[in-house]
C-alpha cells in the first residue's frame, strides 16, 4: 500500500458533498486516532478504509470529533486551494506509504502535515472571503488539540500556524495578541521554553474548560 487514489479532482468531489465530506473526516479521525495512540496496525487499515470509502462515495450524515485537527469545513478550504489540494494529496500518499512501511514517527509527521496544509488553506481562503474563516467553538477546539500534537512531537511549524490560525478567531484583542506573539516564537527556529510552558497550561484550561462549558474555550483568553 502506498497510495490512497485519491486525487485533487475526486477531493473536490467529496468536499462538494456534505455527506461524503463527513465521512471522509470521520475516516481520517478513526486514523488519526490510531496514529496518536501508536498503533500503526490498526492505523493502516483505517487508512485503506479511507481510500476505499472515499474512492466508491461512502457517506455519512455526521462527522466524529476531530482527531486529526482537520474539519469539513478545512476540508472544504483545502479543496478551494489548487496548492492546497496538490499537496494535501501528495502528503496523504505519504502517509500511505509510511504506514506500508510501518514507520510509526514518520506517519505522525505526515498527519501533522496534513493539519499544516488544511491550516494554510483556511488561511488564505479567510484572507481571500473573510466569511469562509473558522469561527465556531469546535473548529476552536480542534485548533488547540492540533497545536497540543504539534508541542508533543516538537513540530514548532505547525504550533505556530495553529497559533497564529487561532488568534485570527479569538474573541479577545488580548487572547488574539498573546497568541499572535507565540505563534511569531514558534515559528523561528524554536519556541522558548517559558513561552511553551506557559502555553501548554493555557491550552490545558482552555481544554478543561471547554469539557464543563458548550462556550468556547477561548472566553479564557478575554
């Protein structure tokens, strides 16, 4: 196994399609999941599943909670994105061929580069249609959750853009410049240490209390 047949031109198709767009996710989640967990067994066969859901129009009515960093809506960013779609296509045959390879650490660095790539993707489509920029709580949660992964597998590039994507929709001026300020940090060479601590525990009560509160997490940063 090595790629998933899965083109930009049939990406395009299941963004289109709310339902298959759902499924798609939920598929990528399930993979995800396994990925964090170490699991790359389980994860390859969540990857076939994919390829094989995507490829003969397998939907559904609603998607899992993300796992991967990556929404029906980023899906929708990435599709928009001719650049955007290339390489999220050429990074999921990677990741294809990684798992066939059994090679655990780099199939969590390709999974990470998907969330990179959804995220630049959502990016210049906000820049571009200000209405299209990710602004509900659960887009915000799934933001977090992937600048969490990006801190455990010391991935500052894709820390900063998850940082600098969340504070173009925090709801506070002074959320939106503490995040800005990190995401400038994490996008050098590497994030100081005071700086990743003091996010983590950010993130860690943004994240508790989101699990008590259907408001965002982001209240936290007013």
């Amino acid at each position: 196994m090595s790629t998933s047949g899965i083109t930009s031109s049939l990406l395009s198709q299941i963004a289109g399609s709310p339902s298959k767009a759902n499924q798609f996710v939920t598929d990528l989640n399930r993979l995800a999941k396994d990925l964090q967990g170490g699991n790359v067994s389980a994860a390859e066969d969540d990857y076939v599943t994919l390829s094989k859901d995507a490829l003969n129009g397998v939907t559904s009515s609603t998607a899992t909670t993300s796992s991967s960093g990556i929404t029906t809506s980023l899906l929708s960013g990435i599709a928009s994105s001719s650049s955007g779609s290339s390489s999220f296509v050429s990074e999921l045959n990677q990741l294809g061929t990684d798992l066939g390879n059994g090679d655990l650490t780099s199939s969590q660095q390709d999974l990470l580069g998907l969330d990179s790539t959804a995220l630049n993707a959502a990016s210049s489509a906000s820049s571009a249609t200000p209405a299209a920029t990710v602004k509900n709580s659960a887009d915000s949660a799934e933001l977090i959750q992937t600048i969490e992964q990006g801190m455990e597998l010391g991935d500052n590039s894709v820390v900063g853009t998850a940082m600098s994507e969340l504070a173009s929709v925090s709801p506070s001026s002074q959320g939106a410049s503490f995040l800005s300020q990190d995401s400038e940090s994490y996008g050098g060479s590497t994030g100081s240490s005071s700086s990743s601590s003091s996010m983590s525990q950010l993130l860690a009560s943004m994240n508790a209390n989101s699990s008590s509160s259907s408001s965002s997490g982001l209240s936290l940063l007013a």
